[in-house]
C-alpha cells in the first residue's frame, strides 16, 4: 500500500471514530433527541427557587451549580430538582415529549409521594420536559412542550 493510500485510509478511520464519538455523547448526554422511547429520570421541580432568567446559561448550561438552565418556547428559565424520584419512558417528537399512558400512573404515584410537587421534570443530560401534576390522567398518555 502506498504512503498516500495509507494517510487516506487513516483519516477515513479516524472520522468515522469522531463521528461515533460524537452520536455516542449524544445518545449518552439526552436519549430523547433520538427516534423512539426511552428511560428518563424524574425530578420535581422546586417551585419556590425556580424562575425565569435573561442571562446566558454558558457553556455548561447551569444557571449556577444546582440550577439547570431551560428555555421552554420563548421562556429561559433556571429550574431547581429534588431527585431523582423514579423514571419512566418517555419520547420526543415535533417538539414535543410524550409520557405512555402505562407509566402516567407512575408519575401519578411520584407526585402523591412528594405532596408539595407540582411541576414534575424528565431529565436526560438535563431537563428535558417539564409536567404539571395537574395533567396527569391516569390511563391517557400525557404530552408537554420539549425544553430546549
């Protein structure tokens, strides 16, 4: 094999590790911006010490070191957890998050866990829906606007 056939292939097999590399975190970091259904991690949201914000969240995208930072349509908001409370699976399509009906009650039995619960959060790599108690009926699949 010549030496330039050599460098061709190597770099051919090191972009295709980077690029494994790559969809590999991203799986890792939040699995509902894949096709399908996936486990999640629930967390209730902390009504009192979350809100809305303008600042830029930076690269690690926390609003300090136990907010995470979200923007849900044009709200940017700095959400603080208690959790994790259990998990469920959950899909994402067209900007949206739906939880199955099968594991509503799940999330129905998390929220009278946790009586001061009213917003209940799925996480991947970071919020990534946010579900009001109060939507949450058992036996019909319940569907919120994905965070970004």
């Amino acid at each position: 094999m010549t030496k330039r056939r050599k460098m061709v292939w190597t770099a051919a097999i090191l972009a295709a590790a980077v690029a494994g590399a790559g969809v590999g975190t991203a799986v890792w970091a939040d699995p509902l911006k894949l096709p399908g259904s996936h486990t999640v991690e629930v967390y209730a949201q902390d009504d009192e010490l979350t809100g809305e914000t303008q600042q830029d969240p930076g690269l690690f995208r926390m609003c300090d070191a136990d907010t995470y930072y979200a923007e849900e349509g044009d709200r940017k908001l700095c959400i603080v957890l208690s959790g994790p409370l259990g998990e469920v699976e959950a899909q994402r399509k067209d900007g949206k998050v739906t939880v199955a009906a099968g594991d509503v009650a799940g999330l129905k039995r998390i929220a009278a866990a946790n009586p001061g619960a009213t917003t209940l959060v799925l996480m991947g790599s970071g919020p990534s829906a946010r579900i009001p108690v109060t939507s949450l009926t058992e036996g019909q699949n319940v569907t919120v606007t994905a965070l970004n």
